[in-house]
C-alpha cells in the first residue's frame, strides 16, 4: 500500500523544491565574470543589468592569506564611460573611471585576481581570474573567458535575468 504524506509536508516540500532552483543570484550558483586579453590589458566584464550601478571595482590578491583581509591590488571609483558604466573594465588602467589606483608593477600582479564591484550601496558581487587561464585563452573577436567557456557581453550579463526596463 502506498505511503500518503501528511498534506503539511507535502506543502514543506512544496515550498523546498520552490526555492531550491540554482539561479544566478543564488549564492551556490553565483554569475561569472568575464575576461580577456586586449593587447596586454586584461579586460574584464562583470554581469550587470541595465539598472545597476557601480560605485567601485577592487581587484585584490586571491591567494593572499598571510592577513584576514586581501592586498588590495588595484581599484577605480565613479564610472564616467559607458562601458565602465556597462561592467566593462580595463584594468589598471582606469579609463573611464573618475579615479583610480596607479598601475601597479609587473611583479606585483598575483596570479589569481578576486575582480569584484560594489554599488551605491555596499552590495555587489565578485569572482575569481587566474591570470594564466586569462592569458592562455584563444578567444573569437568579441568573446571573453569564464569559467563556463568563451561568452559574449551580453550572454555574461543575461545570467542576471535582468527585468526589462523599458
């Protein structure tokens, strides 16, 4: 004979299965970001929807655990360009931000960069670049690495299901 489930379960579980869906914003399931080499930048696109603002990009020091908090090894604040204002970062270069770190030195560069973003209002997201991977990657004209393979712009920003706004 089958088991029948108490009806509260069946809607405990109801509820579980709901909420149990990987979705972009999920902290398990988190967006990536994206990277590419342009000459000897490393051009980074972090997924943003059209509504969302950046008030500051840190790249620090992944592999950094001598303290309970990174080196910080480059930053930029107030996008002033479109593609800043987009999630298109060149970095240590700070175009298109209204200030920025200085270009750090060849040998202070760690091999695995954590890239993240803050918003107005402290909230954001980040993820983790290893340059090697970056560098090595043979990419098509427009494309940028993740850790799920080559993706365009606007495929990095559609892990957001962004609303549309218009």
């Amino acid at each position: 004979m089958p088991r029948v489930l108490p009806p509260v379960l069946l809607a405990a579980i109801a509820l579980l299965g709901a909420g149990c869906g990987l979705v972009p914003s999920d902290p398990a399931d988190p967006p990536v970001f994206g990277a590419r080499m342009d000459g000897e930048t490393i051009v980074v696109k972090i997924p943003l929807c059209a509504t969302d603002d950046i008030r500051r990009v840190e790249v620090t020091d992944f592999d950094d655990d001598a303290d309970d908090t990174p080196r910080i090894v480059w930053w930029a604040s107030e996008p002033t360009s479109a593609p800043a204002k987009g999630g298109v970062i060149r970095l240590w270069s700070g175009e298109g931000f209204a200030s920025h770190a200085p270009e750090p030195a060849a040998s202070a560069v760690p091999r695995t960069l954590d890239v993240g973003y803050s918003d107005p209002t402290g909230d954001g997201r980040d993820d983790v670049l290893t340059v090697r991977t970056i560098t090595a990657a043979k990419l098509k004209s427009g494309r940028y690495w993740t850790r799920d393979g080559p993706r365009t712009a606007a495929q990095i920003d559609a892990q957001l299901h962004c609303e549309d706004s218009e």
